[in-house]
C-alpha cells in the first residue's frame, strides 16, 4: 500500500502513564521537549489525532510562533468513526486545514472551506481502517504524518505495524493507577509470539526526562 511516513510522538511518566487517573491531560514533556515537538510538527504534512483526544483535550493541533518562526501549517486530521466531533472544537477553526475522517455514512457537513469530511471504510470493530485512512492521506499529497495520540490510536497503529518512528518523552514523575491511561491503550497482545518489536535510534537528556527514538522492525 501507499502511505505517508508515520512518526508517533507522545509523552509518559517514569511509570509509563499518559494521563491523569481521571483520564484529564496532564503536561509531562518538559520546555525543551514542547520546543521539540512543535518543530516536529512543523516539518510533516499532517498532524493526526483520534476523537478521544479532541474530546478530552480540544488541541488546536497548530503550530506556534513562539517556537517555529515563519510556521507552516499542517493539516490537521482527526479520526472520528462516528463523526462526534463537536462543532465548536479548536481544531475546526480557520487557523489550518483540518480533514475528518469518519466511516462511510457517517459524513456530516462543517462550515468553512477549511474543513472536509471523508468516509472510510470501517474494521471489524466498526472504527476507521488505517490503510484506508493512510492511503487516502497519501492521495492527498501527505508524505510525513506526525500521529500524536491519544493511548487507543498510539495502539492501532502499533498493533498495524503501521508507524515508522516512536518518539517517546519520559518525565522525572509517577502517576499511577492501575486503569491510568498509557502511551499504547487497546486491547494488548495475546502471547510472546504477538511482541511488536522495536529498534532503539536514539537516546537524548531533554530538560529534566529523557527522549527515546525507537523505530519500527517489520
């Protein structure tokens, strides 16, 4: 298949959660590791999230000056199988492009010129297919994707083999929790034979945690 090049960027404590217990965002990545990654940001095509996230968190999913002079934009893409994305949502304003990719049938219209909705066909458990989706943002002209969560899609694409690179922040900090949500939500593997492996790239001091760049072994 024809896909972009998928880099996954997210941020845990030392004891691997993402979130509060309460499921609330909660900031772990230092100034050094933010700066990071909205340079990151900054050089992909697209910016991608799931429904969960603009839910719970409402990301603007834009670039900052403060950080990037002269930013570019990414689109902004938000998976949402059932389309329940609110229309006040940060991420429809007219900052960025944004395209919603939702199951076909579930296609709903947003005002604005900035914004699309494209129906994919759905999986088994009756969420957006990856490959569709990816395919259908390599249409598009998107050769780099940055995917940042949140847990459930982080999964999805692991558990596809679909991701290039993991950029993963540790924070000097505990949360805990047993149903805290982590990096990579979802149902997990079944036994050893399932273990999706990983090279590790790099290991850098960022701030007070530690950046880890791991990449893909399909």
């Amino acid at each position: 298949m024809n896909r972009p090049y998928v880099i996954v960027n997210c941020a845990m404590s030392a004891d691997g959660k993402s979130a509060l217990p309460t499921r609330k965002q909660l900031r772990i990545s230092s100034d050094e590791d933010i700066e990071r990654m909205y340079k990151l940001r900054n050089e992909c095509d697209a910016v991608l999230v799931g429904i969960d996230t603009i839910l719970s968190d409402d990301p603007k999913l834009t670039v900052k000056a403060k950080y990037v002079k002269n930013p570019k934009q990414p689109l902004r893409v938000v998976l949402d199988s059932k389309c329940r994305i609110p229309k006040d949502t940060l991420v429809l304003n007219n900052a960025a492009k944004t395209l919603i990719i939702t199951t076909e049938g579930n296609e709903k219209h947003f005002e604005g010129k900035h914004v699309e909705v494209i129906g994919c066909k759905a999986n088994k458990e009756e969420h957006v297919d990856l490959e569709c989706a990816l395919e259908l943002l390599y249409q598009k002209g998107v050769k780099k994707l940055l995917v940042e969560g949140g847990g459930t899609i982080t999964w999805s694409f692991l558990e596809k083999r679909l991701l290039d690179d993991l950029y993963i922040y540790i924070g000097p900090c505990v949360i805990g929790g047993k149903t805290t949500p982590t990096v990579a939500d979802g149902l997990g593997i079944k036994n050893e034979g399932e273990l999706i492996s990983l090279k590790i790239v790099d290991v850098t001091r960022l701030g007070a945690g530690i950046l880890t760049q791991y990449r893909m072994i399909q």
